[in-house]
C-alpha cells in the first residue's frame, strides 16, 4: 500500500474529480459504495437517506463550505489552500477488499493525518472516495468546524507510511516493495577490465537487473512523498515560511535564502528521477511536479450551500 500526498488546493472540486478519475457532476450521484467513510458531524444534521441523493458536486460543495463560511482563517503559511488530498494504492496482486475494510482503513489513515480526532465535534470536514479499483482517496478541509486551521503530524509522510505498513499487517496486504523490486537474486554492478574500462562479459539479464535497482534506488531518493530529499525540503521551507514571519530585518533576510534552497533541492529531485528515467530497460516515471515554495492564492467567493 503506497501513500501519496497531493499538493494542497483552493477549492475541493478537482481533489475530487481526480480522487474520482472523472469530473465532478451537480448530475451523478455518490453511493455508500464511492464515499465509504466522512466526518462524523455530517450524520448530525443531515436525515439518514439524504446522503444517497447527493452528487459529486455536491459533496465538493460540502467540503469546500468552511472556506466560505469562515474567510479569514489561513495556515501557517498564510495561505487559503485548504483542501488537503491523499491516496493509497493497493498492490497488484492484493484481493479486493469490502466497503467495510475500505472504511476501516480511511479512519485509520484519517487519525494518521491529523483531520480526525475521535470526539472531536469541531474537526475537520473530510470524506474518502474509493472509486477507483485498488486506490482510497482521503479528502479534508483543513478549516475546522471552530474556524481555526487543523495542524497536521510534521512528519505526515513517515506517519502515513508506517499506518500503511500497520494495515498491510493487519489485512494480510502486500508491502510495495515486494512489488517494485526486482523478484531475483541481487546482481552485481559489471566490473570494469583494467586493459579497456570495458565492462566485462555480463548476460543482458545481469545488466537489466543492475540498471533496474540502480533506477529504483535514484526513484526512492526522489520519491515526493517519502523520499529523503522531499523530507529535507519540506523542512528547509518550514523554516524559511517561519523567518518571513519574524519582524527583524534578519528574518526575511535569512528566509529568502532558504527559499532558494528550497528550489535547489527540488531541482535535484527532478535531475535524479530524470536520471533514473533514462536509465536503460526501466520504467518511465513523470519528474516530480511539486513546487518548491508558491505565492499564497486568495480563494474565490461561492455562495452558502
């Protein structure tokens, strides 16, 4: 089970139109089937079947309401991107799971992240969709019910990837790993002759196999999500979105710098997945698309619901 954080967005219509990989419809409605877990405050004030006659667009609409309703509220960062979006993905080979265990799973991951704490009647508003074979996506407005911003775990990714490992456990899943990684014995990277510099005689599929690890180590190193890199630059960004914050001279200073440090390292995120990708006989992956730092955006005005 594979985790991945998605960047945060304005307005939760195209969370869900990807979370539903198809766009969103004021004509089609979601089933108990598609939304398999939400908020436990949507059952207090809406009746038991209402539920089944709302569409997508309404479910956007419904996580999009406390941007409306409570328009000052902004992050750490100052900014009023506040709906949150993640998916996992099953391995391949995993049986298909039950609405019962998809909606086990999303209050798991949902605690993981931080936008459900049980008894918490003014948290956030989130949903999780599973529309899509072997895939959960988890939704959330991160403006609470009390018009404040829900701080998320510093360490999301690490939180989410170790609650994965815990179900795969527990649900008898596949860890990605024995998916992604070659199914053979390790292969030597070939020798190189003293006389030529040459590599020395090898079989091809020795030399596929080495080039596929050595790809796959430069995608783990890249990875947006779990990657050590990401890690560092998300905490490289934490502390310049800080400095900018503090009144002395120093601290803009000071912020700038790790700004373009920032971008530095999301520069060598996009040079090793490029790297990896033209690594012979491996898998084309997209560089990650991430940006390293952008400009807060003001979010538009939609009427009540």
């Amino acid at each position: 089970m594979i985790p991945r954080i998605h960047q945060r967005s304005p307005d939760a219509v195209e969370a869900l139109g990807e979370a539903l990989g198809r766009p969103v419809s004021d004509q089609e409605g979601l089933t108990a089937y598609t939304v398999v877990a939400h908020w436990p405050g949507l059952d207090y004030y809406t009746p038991d079947d209402e539920q089944e006659r709302w569409t997508s667009a309404d479910w956007a609409e419904l996580l999009d309401a406390p941007m409306r309703d409570r328009p000052f509220p902004s992050s750490t960062r100052e900014d009023r991107r506040a709906i949150w979006h993640a998916d996992v993905r099953l391995h391949p080979g995993d049986r298909d799971l039950t609405g019962a265990e998809w909606s086990e799973i999303a209050h798991r991951l949902a605690r993981t992240a931080g936008i459900h704490t049980p008894g918490d009647h003014h948290g956030c508003r989130w949903i999780a969709v599973q529309a899509q074979p072997g895939r959960l996506d988890l939704l959330a407005n991160l403006i609470r019910a009390d018009g404040t911003w829900e701080g998320q775990p510093h360490n999301l990714a690490k939180a989410l990837m170790s609650e994965c490992r815990r179900i795969e456990a527990d649900f008898g899943l596949t860890p990605p790993r024995q998916g992604r990684v070659p199914q053979r014995p390790a292969q030597p990277v070939p020798a190189l002759t003293k006389a030529t510099g040459h590599p020395t005689a090898h079989s091809a599929e020795e030399l596929v196999g080495a080039t596929a690890q050595l790809a796959e180590l430069l995608h783990q190193l890249a990875d947006e999500a779990t990657g050590p890199v990401a890690t560092v630059r998300g905490l490289v960004e934490h502390a310049a979105y800080r400095l900018d914050r503090l009144p002395h001279t120093y601290g803009p200073a000071a912020g700038h710098q790790l700004e373009l440090i920032a971008r530095r390292l999301h520069s060598i995120q996009q040079d090793l997945e490029a790297t990896a990708a033209a690594l012979p006989s491996t898998t084309r992956r997209p560089a990650p698309t991430t940006p390293a730092i952008t400009s807060p955006q003001a979010t538009p005005a939609r009427p009540s619901r």
